[in-house]
C-alpha cells in the first residue's frame, strides 16, 4: 500500500469508528522540542494522526459561568471515547506490520507546568484540523472549537496533510459570549 492508500484507509476505519475530523501531520514540520516524549521515540516515528469527536452542543448550552455536572460527565466520556478509538487505529496498524503509540486525550504528565507527552492542539493544527482562534483553541470551520483531540505517532507510510490557511478573520463572537471576558483580539493574550 502507498501513502494515499493507507491515508485513505486509515482515515475511513477511524470514522467510522466514531470520530468527526481525522488529518495526518508531518512531525518533520511540528515544533517538538517541548514534548515531554522521548526524542528517540518521535524520530522513530514520524507522522502523527490527530482525531477529534465533537462535543455536544446542548451539553455546552448548559454552561453559563462554570462546567455544570452534566459537561464533566460529557468530557469524561468523550475524552475516553477518544483513548478507545487511538486503541483501535493503533491496533490497525500493528495488524499492517507498522509501529504506533497512542498519546491520552486528557493526561498530564508534569502537573506544575500543566504539560502532556505533546500538544494535541498543535498536532491538529500541523494536521489540517483548524487554526489557534482568539480563545487560544483550535478552531475548526465547521466545529468550531467544540471538539476534544487525541494524537497516534506511526511510522506507517502516510500522506500528510496540510495546515489551514483559515483563520477568525473578522469574527470576534468568541469575545463577545465569553462570561468571564478572558478572550482577547489575539490568542496570546487569552
């Protein structure tokens, strides 16, 4: 199989697996120096599958001033939805003869700088998933930035995709909603 193939394949398993948006990202092309992964391990490595599953809106519409109960459940579950589909795909390569590490939808690792393995945020974006809007989220055009992620790195042959060249533009909705007005003209400031 070629990079198209299994592109193709993969991306069709992982749909109908359960996910809302899939894209590859070259990690030849993602700033990684401050992933807390092995070194060795990503140059081993080198693409990364991003999956995001939306999240719902009613849950979301709950939300006023601070997460309600019925959002914590709702993450939870999507977060392990999330782990269960990365199992899967990583399971599919493996059975293709290929090496694959599944990172966590939500797991911290160094609790006092707030950091994971890697920033599945910037995966996303490298993947072709969306851009960083103003609420420093990746936004995504028909999401928006309602949607959890989860990262595989491979070393399954695979075509990558690009980044978007969307961005907010003229939309500051985000600022306007925002009950603890937080978001700013730029992500940077958030």
């Amino acid at each position: 199989m070629n990079k198209k193939e299994n592109y193709q394949n993969l991306k069709d398993f992982t749909l109908k697996e359960g996910a809302s948006l899939f894209g590859i990202a070259d990690l030849a092309k993602v700033k990684t120096d401050d992933f807390l992964i092995d070194k060795k391990l990503l140059g081993k490595l080198p693409y990364a599958i991003s999956i995001g599953v939306t999240l719902s809106p009613t849950v979301l519409e709950e939300i006023i001033d601070h997460p309600t109960q019925l959002y914590f459940h709702h993450y939870r579950q999507i977060n392990m939805l999330l782990d269960q589909i990365a199992l899967k795909v990583t399971q599919y390569i493996l059975k293709e003869g290929f090496n694959a590490l599944p990172i966590a939808a939500s797991q911290i690792v160094d609790w006092q700088n707030q950091k994971a393995h890697l920033s599945h945020k910037r995966i996303g974006v490298a993947a072709g998933l969306g851009w960083i809007g103003r609420n420093n989220l990746l936004v995504n055009a028909q999401y928006g930035s309602q949607f959890r992620l989860v990262t595989i790195i491979t070393d399954i042959p695979l075509e990558s995709d690009n980044p978007s060249s969307d961005s907010c533009g003229e939309c500051r909705k985000c600022i306007e909603v925002c009950p603890a007005r937080v978001i700013g003209e730029k992500y940077k400031m958030f």
